[in-house]
C-alpha cells in the first residue's frame, strides 16, 4: 500500500467507521458467531466518548457503539490499530480501555449492573499479528481455581484476507479491504473489483468511502458528498488511482535519484581520499600514518602504493 500520511490515514478511517452501515457490515462479514444475527442493526448508535490514554492518543483510534440484543444494551469497543509492528500486550491493553469504559459507567449512570461489551480489534499494519487474544495466555498459570481472568478479544486482521474472499464479501467494507491491501502500481486495476463491490451501497456510504480512498492514498482530505452515482464514483476512483500509481512512480525515480546522489558523494569522497593517501606516498609518509590521516584501511594504503610502482 502506498506511503500516507499517518494522521490523516488515521481520522480518515475512524471518519470512514463513524458509518452506521460500514459498522454493521465490518461485524456481520467477519463475526461469523450465530449470536451475531440477533443485534437490532437499526438501534446502532454511536457513543461520541474515547477511552484511549494520552499515551496512545497519537497512534490509535477508538469507536464506542450500542446496539439492542436480547432486550439489553450490547457495547462494541472498536479499537483501531494502526501500527504495524505487534503489541504484544493488546489483550492487556483492551482489558484496560474496557475497565476504563466501565468505571465511567460506573461513576456516571450509577450502574448495579454493567453492560456485556465485545472488543473488536481491527488491525491494519503490514506485519502477521501474532500477539495472543486471550490475556491468559501473557499470565502465569500458577494458582488453581479460576482467578486467572480469562478475557479474550476478537482481532480482525486486514492482512489475512485474499482478494477473493473480499470479493465474495460485496460489500464496502470488503472493497476498503481490497484497496488497503494493493500495492500501488496493482491498485488502479483493482479499480472494476472495488466498483462492483461498492454497487449496491447508497449514495452516503459511497460517498465516505471515495472521501477516505482520496485521504489515505493522496492526503487530500476534502469532502466528496456531492457523489450521487456509482459512475461518478468510478470515474473519481480511476482518476485517483492514476494519480495515485504516477505519484508512486515519481516517488521511485526520486529514491533512485537520491541514492545515486549519495552513491556519487561516497565515491567522491573515497577517491579524494585515495588522491590525498597517493600524495602522502609521493612525501615518504608510513602507510599507518597515511591510513590513520585519511580513514583508509592500512590494506587500501598498501593497494594504492602497490598500484604506483
């Protein structure tokens, strides 16, 4: 996936996740657990409240929604990583945002009993996660009789996902997979895949997903509202993606052209090296003390001396 932009990639996606319908979707394709059929999806509501410490409010994302099950709230504590190497302690730090969430239900609804809430993590990061769900597994199994806590979260890994899976998803959320999961010269002829898979969204859910395609891949925050139909959208989205595949391009010739640079500069200095070590020679200068003025190795001095005679 291209390079982005970390906050920007970062607001785009809990932007993109403030959606009732991309949230409902997010659960309903990748929590295949029967329970999961009896959540009113109509009553999803957004609680406008984060939990995340100030230690990791600049590289993580939380999303707090409630939805009706079995006649009882039913929290969902969507916790975003970003990151791409592993936390090894995320079930640690999940159980800890949750204790959070629920002291301040605590404290402010005078709550007897509190709420089931199910931690979902979606992960977006280039390396396998690894890290284990259950928090048990990170605890030392030394005393009997259940007092080891047993809290698990759900992971939701991007990166385990083929496209054709993501495919058979047909839905948006299965097309922001796809796109974050292309490299960027392979993106623009994913474009007809993501279309279809965007065509039976309404116009809104269109509309947020085009808004963070242009975020994340171009650092173009404006807002695209305005789409109406799927052939605007298309036509956005091949647009962007030629951009997107030239700015990749530029980026590579500009790499290519500063390690040129730096290769000359090294050279360059290697051969003025070399031209001051052959001066010293001409003066009658030991090699150890030509090899210590210079940086040379005591080996390159004696090639250079043998290379004079």
């Amino acid at each position: 996936m291209p390079k982005k932009n970390n906050y920007t990639h970062d607001s785009g996606y809990k932007l993109l996740f403030s959606n009732h319908e991309l949230v409902r979707q997010l659960i309903t394709s990748f929590v295949t657990d029967d329970w999961v059929h009896e959540i009113d999806f109509n009553s999803l509501e957004r609680l406008e409240k984060s939990f995340v410490s100030k230690d990791f409010v600049e590289r993580e994302s939380d999303i707090i929604y409630k939805a009706s099950f079995r006649g009882c709230d039913l929290y969902f504590y969507i916790l975003i990583e970003f990151q791409s190497k592993v936390d090894r302690f995320m079930s640690l730090r999940m159980l800890h945002y949750i204790c959070e969430f629920y002291e301040d239900m605590r404290r402010n609804n005078n709550a007897r009993i509190l709420p089931a809430v199910f931690p979902l993590m979606l992960y977006n990061g280039k390396n396998r996660w690894t890290a284990p769900e259950e928090i048990a597994t990170l605890i030392e199994q030394t005393i009997p009789g259940g007092f080891i806590p047993r809290f698990r979260y759900f992971k939701i890994a991007e990166n385990e996902f083929d496209a054709e899976f993501l495919c058979r998803l047909n839905n948006a959320v299965g097309a922001l997979f796809l796109a974050e999961n292309c490299r960027p010269e392979k993106l623009e002829a994913r474009i007809d895949d993501i279309v279809q898979l965007l065509r039976n969204e309404r116009p809104q859910e269109v509309a947020h997903f085009v808004n963070w395609f242009k975020r994340a891949f171009l650092e173009q925050p404006e807002c695209v509202a305005g789409i109406s139909s799927l052939t605007e959208c298309e036509s956005m989205l091949r647009e962007t993606a030629k951009e997107i595949k030239r700015q990749s391009r530029l980026e590579g010739l500009h790499e290519g052209i500063q390690k040129g640079i730096q290769k000359g500069r090294t050279q360059g200095l290697h051969e003025g090296k070399s031209e001051t070590a052959m001066r010293m020679l001409e003066k009658g200068f030991e090699i150890e003390v030509i090899a210590e003025v210079t940086g040379l190795s005591i080996k390159d001095v004696h090639a250079l001396k043998k290379d004079m005679h």
